[in-house]
C-alpha cells in the first residue's frame, strides 16, 4: 500500500508510538498543581507522630505516656499494648515474615517505631512525640552480618527463636532467615578442579537507599458508619497494599479503598507496607477521624526501605583463551531486623540467578544466605528488579578482574563470551530463557562511537606520564517485568497486570490499569500503545492508575513491569475493541469481515479504500440500535495480562574518567549508553528514564552509603551525609540504542527504566577499578568517593610529590 500524505497525516495525529511527544501529565506539575498525600485535608484530620528508639537493640521497660497527653493540642498516645486488643500489633511482610507495628517489649534497631502520638496538628504531635518517656535497657547490637550468626551472637528476633523455618526453608540460626540456591553446584565444583584459569573476588554491594523527593505518608480515613477504610498512600502497588490491609485489619478487602494519587518518585522505596501506615489505619478505627502520617526525610533514610546490602564472593573458570565455563557466586545478604524486602515467594533472594548476564556460561552455581541484624528492615529494588543489579555487578566485575588476570582486552573477553544472535531465545544455565538480543552489534556501535581503541592508546601515554585513566565497560542484560505468575507470585498472588479501556460515543476513550506512575510518563506512553492500536487520537486517551475503586487488579510499578506488562495489557485490550470494530465496521459497510483491512485510524474496504469507516464513527455506532444481532452495546474491553516470559533489556556502555592521584577527585570525562529496550514508544520518555537511571548509578558508585557505628547508630540519615547529586555533580550523558524486540510481547516493547541504573553502576566502577589495573588493583569497593580513591593512590605510594 503506497504511503500517501494523507495517511502520513492521519498517522501523526493519532501521536502513537514511536513519536517522542512530550509528557501529557507535565503541565499541571510545573504549575504546582499536583495531588500529594500531604495536600491531602480532610474534616476533622489529627496528625500522627512516631516516637523512635534511640537504640538498635533493647529491651523497653516501661513507656511513661504521661506528659506527652498533657501537651496542649495532643489528643491520644498508642503502644503495641493499645493495639494487642485488635492484634494490629504485628503485621505481615511482603518478604513472608511479620514485623512489628509499634515495638513490641523489644527494640531491633535503631529509629523502629515505639509509640504513635495523635494531636490536632503536626506540630503538637512532634512536640507530643519528644515528651513521651520511654524506660530502654540496651543490649549487644549486630551490624556485621557476618557475626550475626555466632554462636555467642545475641538473638535479634526473638520472637521466632525456636522456629526452624520462617517460610523458605531450613534455618541453622536464630538470626538465620533462608538459604536459597540455584544451579548446578556438582557441575561447577566439577569444571572447578580442572579449569585451566580460576579467579576469586569478594565485592561488596553497600547498602544504599533509593531517597525519592517525596517521603512516605499516608491519610487512612475510617467510616465507621459504613465500615469503610479510604488510605490515601504514597505505594508503587495499591491492589497489593489493599489486600495486605485486609489480612491484617479483617475488613473486607470490597470496603477498603486505597489511593495513590500523585507520587513523588518510588524507586522500590514505596512497594513495602510500612508501619507508619497501618498505625495510621488503626488511628482511624480507634478514633472514626482521619489520620495523616508523614515522615520526614531522616526517618525515611533511616527506616524505609533500603537497598543492597549483599557481600558477595565470585569466581569465574575459563579456558586460556578467556572462554568461561562455570560460574560460583555466593552472597552474605544483610536484612536488618525484619525480613521486610520485597521479593516473589518462590525467588526468596530475587532474581539474583541472572547473574550469568550476558554470557553463554555452560555451568553455573549461586547461593544467598540471608541474616537478620540490628538494622533497619528492607532490602528493595532501588531501581531494579529484586536484586538483578546485585548480580549485574558481580558478573560485570568479575568479567574485569577475569580479564585483567588473563592480559586480554576487556572488551574482547566479552565478545568472546556473549551469547550469539543466533541462539536466541536462549536458555541459561539457571534456567531463565532470554527472549531476544544482538549483544555483539550493541557493543561494536558503542566502541566505534567513542573511538574504544584511540581512548586505550591515550591511556597507555597517561600511565606512562604517572597519569590516572580509567575505562570501564559494561555490557549487561537485565530480568524484567515480573511477571510469569508460573515463576513470580508474592503473597501467593500472581504478578500479572490489567487494563480496561472505555470508548465513548465520540471517540475518546478512558483506560484505567493496575499499574502506578511515580514520574514515568505513564499517562503519555500507554495513551500512545492505545492509539496505535485503536487509531484513536492518544490527546484524547485519558489515563487513570493508583485507585483501587477505579482500577482492575495489578501488582503495580516496580522491577520495570509497567510496559512488559501494563503495556501488554493496555495493547491486549486495545485489540480486543479492535476485534470487535472489525465486526461493527463489517456490518456497516455490508461486507464480510475478511473484506476489510486496517488503515492507520479506519477499516476500509479491499480494493475499494473510499468504502470505510474510522474509529470515531465506529464508536459512535457501538453505542446505537445498528450493530450485528447479538451483539452488545459499547465498546469495551478488560485485559489481565500474564506473561508468558519476563523481558531481559540489555546495554553497552563505557565510560571514560579522569583521576587526581593528589586529592583522589575523579572526573567522568565520558560516559556512552546503549540500551536496547525492544520497541520505543516513546524515544523522549526513553531518553529521560536512562538519565535519571545513570543519574542515580553515578550517585551508589560514586558516594552513596549508609553506615552504622558498632552500637548501630546510623551514621548517614540526613542529606548532609548522605550524597543526592545534583546538575552541578551529574555528568553529561550521551545515549544510544538499538532495537531488538521481545518475540512474545505484543508490541515487542521490553522496558528500560531500570537498565541505566543497574548498567550504570558496574561501569562507573569498572572505570575506577580500571585507573589502576595496571598496577596490580584487581576490585575497589563502592562507593568510590574522593577520600577512598585518595586512599587507593596513597596505599600505592602514587601521591607522593
């Protein structure tokens, strides 16, 4: 069919995918005027405060309510005493443990929630908060997971001491959760004895926490005369949130509605179910009046949850020639006092089994063991999906350090080792099948752009003057849209996602899914999947998510699931109203319907392209007396989507630094990024999504950390310690991208937001590692801040002038 003008025309006003449109929500938010939990007011509202321990480990001996009751304006105070009688004093965890609401007897880290102080506004309950006397006797607190499982070391939990198993398996410990292992470790131990080049690492991921602009809050407001509870919530996954409210309170989960609204960025921090929200609910029942909750920026750095935390070991055996044959990696994962992190039933330590990456690896083993300490609970996806960047780094790491022992090119010991184009879908040795991928070309376009082999000549002139250059590659391959319910459940609910689209008579269109924006850009790219398949303008698609009243079930925005499975489904959807168009368009144009063909926006005839009808006349008679016999009015469809397979994104990237060997100040002089996401629906949202995801890798490589002395006090909680980088820090990005869609999404589209960041990280440290290689350092551990580096050069007597 010839491409005429007119189609072109028809094809740029529906503003579908592949056009870089700008984001549809922005207006009202540059104009001040989003919906956040805190614009929330409701009639009657009273404020929550938490009272916090000051110690990581002790014993509450007595909580003296006394004075904080006479503050004028402070209405009540609740213990976990007050919430035994409802048993609201524990809750369940979306990691299958349970976690104390308000400390029960015992405190387990420092900052863990003591008593919750209602008063008619914020500022009494602050005040109320710092008058509340609470009796602590301290004991011995853990922060080295590697002693938490001592024979002397101090029991952090016990309220399950005695059980030998909290939902994954055998424990050997008290502050012993799971062991999870996958692979076959008879056949790498095997390939081990024999192989001609071993190498060993330990490499630490540091905990790290994912800090949005937004802190967490809610407002639970309970009609006790109807017996119906409305939270408005800062949470990436309302339906979950909704479900666990009902376990918890016993209110029929039809009766509970929760709201996301607005969010001001998520990053994993805000799928967990925190205390502060249900000691809100519970707020709200006991009283009948709203209860607003919000925390400030040191209690969300110090309790949300957090991310990493994995103390990681890992060997690679290959050939001579630089060809791996098996892979061991083992993790010491830190869970702090609760097992809180969120991670599917059957992958208790996440999708960490990616971590073959890129590479055709014959043998493969992995284990975690994960610990509790006296720390804060949580262990997120900051940005990725259930600690595929922990794994990511290991395998990217260890790829150099492999490299560095054999004198080969790191760029050529990837080649040598990826998995070719024509083996794909490929099954590793865990287990996971990636869908598609030209690794390859992906690298090739990007060594060619920055003159790969010009940059290694110019650093091998600075060595030879004294100089620091470093240059990291990274070449990953990410796990996303979780997903398969046959692979990923949490709670025993099925990761699947929904959509349901309603045409009007006019033409426009309203969809709601069960997924949730924090600044992705939903309301634009899935208004554009739906355009493109419906041929209905994307302006007029109005977008809806975060209401559980409104919105068909899902699971929510996290692990890059939106478009690998809200978008499948809005595309599924769309398909069906499309099906059933066909049939209207057929009867109206009195042809059969395998006379027709689509046109952009219309069917129209075969053969004769002046008989048609377009999707806004075929709405508008979907909603009339015209219509096939038997058929019903209107013209909607509802999709639950579960896919068949997670999507797996993969990146080039190399980036380029330049070290002071006096003050160890390191300057990204470069960084290049390749992303291939599959279909791009919208190449401006891409091109902001992989800023913001590198932005964020250079913050954990290059400073982010969360420390604790050996008494568990948190060392890092406000943002005077904790590094936040803004324009002044942030390199310049330069971006790229191939296309290789997924083979069984429906529109091929397989996610991107979180490869920058789990990218990113390896290859910043790749570059710092890689500034001194040449003098023996095989592995720094993040983050690599200008004090640590200046260490590095004054251990190797560098900074001597």
């Amino acid at each position: 069919m010839p491409d005429s003008a007119e189609t072109r025309e028809r094809e740029e006003s529906l503003q579908g995918m592949g056009v870089a449109r700008k984001r549809k929500e922005d207006a009202r938010f540059i104009r001040g005027q989003g919906s956040y939990v805190d614009d929330i007011k409701l009639p009657g509202m009273l404020f929550g405060a938490i009272v916090r321990s000051p110690y990581a480990h002790a014993r509450i001996k007595s909580i003296d309510k006394s004075a904080a009751l006479k503050v004028p304006g402070v209405v009540a105070v609740l213990t976990a005493d007050d919430l035994k009688p409802v048993k609201l004093h524990w809750m369940p965890t979306l990691g299958g443990d349970v976690q104390a609401v308000l400390a029960d007897k015992k405190v387990c880290f420092q900052y863990q929630e003591v008593a919750f102080v209602l008063a008619q506004d914020r500022y009494a309950a602050a005040d109320g908060a710092d008058a509340v006397v609470v009796d602590y006797e301290e004991l011995p607190a853990i922060v080295d997971p590697k002693k938490s499982m001592a024979k002397d070391a101090p029991i952090i939990r016990e309220d399950i001491a005695d059980k030998d198993n909290v939902g994954h398996g055998p424990r050997t410990h008290p502050n012993h959760i799971f062991t999870w292992e996958a692979g076959d470790k008879e056949g790498a131990d095997a390939v081990f004895k024999s192989a001609a080049v071993t190498v060993r690492e330990e490499i630490l991921n540091p905990r790290v926490h994912p800090c949005p602009l937004e802190t967490c809050g809610c407002v639970a407001s309970f009609d006790k005369v109807r017996g119906q509870l409305t939270v408005y919530m800062t949470s990436q996954a309302p339906h979950l949130v909704r479900t666990v409210v009902a376990m918890l309170s016993g209110i029929p989960e039809s009766k509970i509605r929760i709201v996301g609204g607005d969010i001001g960025g998520g990053f994993g921090n805000k799928v967990p179910v925190y205390p502060g929200y249900v000691a809100a609910i519970v707020a709200s029942i006991v009283t009948g009046v709203p209860i607003k909750w919000i925390e400030s920026r040191i209690d969300n750095i110090s309790t949300t949850g957090f991310a990493r935390d994995y103390h990681g070991v890992g060997e690679l055996a290959a050939d001579k020639d630089g060809r791996i044959k098996a892979l061991r990696f083992t993790a010491l994962a830190d869970h702090g006092a609760f097992n809180s992190h969120v991670s599917a039933t059957k992958f208790p330590a996440g999708l960490f089994n990616i971590c073959t990456g890129s590479y055709a690896i014959p043998k493969a083993y992995c284990r975690v063991d994960a610990v509790y300490t006296n720390k804060a609970p949580g262990g997120v996806a900051y940005r990725c999906s259930l600690r595929v960047t922990e794994a990511v780094y290991l395998i990217e790491r260890m790829m150099d350090v492999l490299a560095q022992k054999l004198g080969m090119d790191k760029a050529e010991i990837r080649r040598r080792n990826f998995v070719k184009a024509e083996q794909f879908p490929y099954t590793t040795a865990f287990g996971w099948t990636l869908d598609s991928g030209n690794y390859h070309a992906a690298l090739d376009k990007v060594l060619k752009a920055v003159d790969y082999e010009g940059l290694r000549k110019e650093q091998a002139q600075k060595r030879a003057n004294g100089e620091l250059m470093g240059i990291g590659i990274s070449t990953f391959t990410e796990i996303v849209g979780a997903g398969p319910t046959k692979a990923c459940d949490i709670l025993g609910i099925g990761l699947f996602d929904s959509c349901d689209i309603r045409v009007n008579p006019t033409g426009s269109a309203i969809a709601r899914l069960g997924t949730m924006s924090q600044g992705q850009g939903h309301a634009t790219t899935y208004a554009q999947i739906i355009a493109t398949e419906l041929g209905l303008p994307s302006e007029e698609i109005q977008i809806e998510e975060g209401d559980t009243d409104k919105a068909p079930y899902g699971a929510g925005t996290w692990g890059s699931r939106s478009t690998p499975v809200g978008g499948a489904a809005a595309a599924r959807a769309a398909r069906k109203i499309k099906d059933k168009a066909k049939k209207i368009a057929a009867h109206l144009l009195e042809v059969g319907e395998a006379d027709l063909e689509w046109d952009v926006d219309r069917f129209k005839v075969k053969g004769n392209p002046s008989a048609a009808k377009t999707m806004k006349e075929i709405a508008m008679a979907a909603h009339t007396s015209n219509l096939p016999d038997g058929m019903e009015k209107g013209l909607d469809a509802t999709e639950y989507y579960d896919p068949p397979n997670m999507t797996f994104p993969f990146g080039a990237y190399v980036c380029v630094v330049d070290i002071d060997k006096y003050t160890g100040e390191t300057k990204v002089r470069r960084f290049y990024a390749l992303d291939d996401c599959g279909t791009r629906i919208n190449p401006m949202i891409i091109e902001g999504q992989i800023h913001g995801g590198l932005t964020e890798a250079f913050a954990v490589a290059m400073g982010q950390a969360i420390p604790f002395d050996e008494s568990g006090n948190h060392l890092g909680n406000s943002l005077m310690d904790y590094f936040l980088p803004t324009a002044v820090e942030t390199p310049k990005w330069e971006t790229d991208f191939t296309v290789t869609p997924s083979p069984h999404h429906p529109i091929g589209a397989k996610g991107v937001a979180e490869s920058p960041h789990v990218g990113g990280i390896p290859c910043f440290s790749n570059a710092i590692v890689d500034a001194f290689a040449h003098l023996g350092v095989t592995h720094m551990d993040m983050p690599h801040t200008s004090y640590r580096v200046w260490q590095q050069c004054s251990a190797l007597g560098l900074n001597k002038r």
